[in-house]
C-alpha cells in the first residue's frame, strides 16, 4: 500500500505545481518554527517566496522583521534541517506595506 503523501510530490510535478508544492511546504514548515522558537512573531509573518537558496519572508510589522531578523541563524539553521528547506541558505526579511489588506475582496475601503 502506498501512502497518499508520498504519491502527491509526483502528482505535482506531472501537473507542473512543483513550485508550489514546495512554497506551500516551506510556508507551513516556517509557521511552525516560528511558533516555537518566536513565539511573539508567530502569526505576524509568512514565507511569500522562495528565490534560489533564499527564503523571503514578510513582517507585519518592524519590530517583528527586526526580532526575525535577530533570530535569522537560529531559524534558517532550523528550516534548513526540514525537508521543506533542503538548500535554503539566506533568510529575507522584508517588512509588509502600510494598508495590505488579508479580506478577500482585497480592494474593499476600510470603515
């Protein structure tokens, strides 16, 4: 019996979602350090890409890339132990521009 995790790689790469298949890996992988290792960070971040060996990731907030940022070896050393961060050797930090809305409807005016 073959389990379903280890079919998905494959089925991805046949439809061409390699890319993101790895990205959604990375993002979850991310998430879950952070929460462990900076527990105030968690949440205020995510992975947005991944660019060669590098992953970028976006802060809500400056204190939070900062705090990031001062955890960046510890984090990076940790991700790159994963499977999801096999070869990442650089972390961005970028910080996330004033106004970015999560809703769906993206543009919708605030109250």
């Amino acid at each position: 019996m073959v389990r379903i995790g280890h079919l998905l790689p494959d089925a991805a790469r046949g439809l061409g979602l390699e890319d993101e298949l790895r990205l959604a890996r990375a993002m979850a992988t991310f998430e879950q350090l952070v929460g462990e290792r900076v527990p105030a960070a968690a949440g205020a971040c995510r992975v947005t890409r991944i660019e060669g060996f590098a992953i970028v990731v976006e802060a809500d907030a400056p204190i939070v890339a900062q705090e990031l940022r001062l955890r960046g070896p510890e984090l990076l050393a940790a991700f790159a132990a994963t499977p999801a961060g096999v070869g990442a050797r650089d972390l961005r930090v970028v910080v996330a521009r004033a106004g970015r809305t999560d809703d769906a409807a993206g543009d919708r005016p605030k109250d």
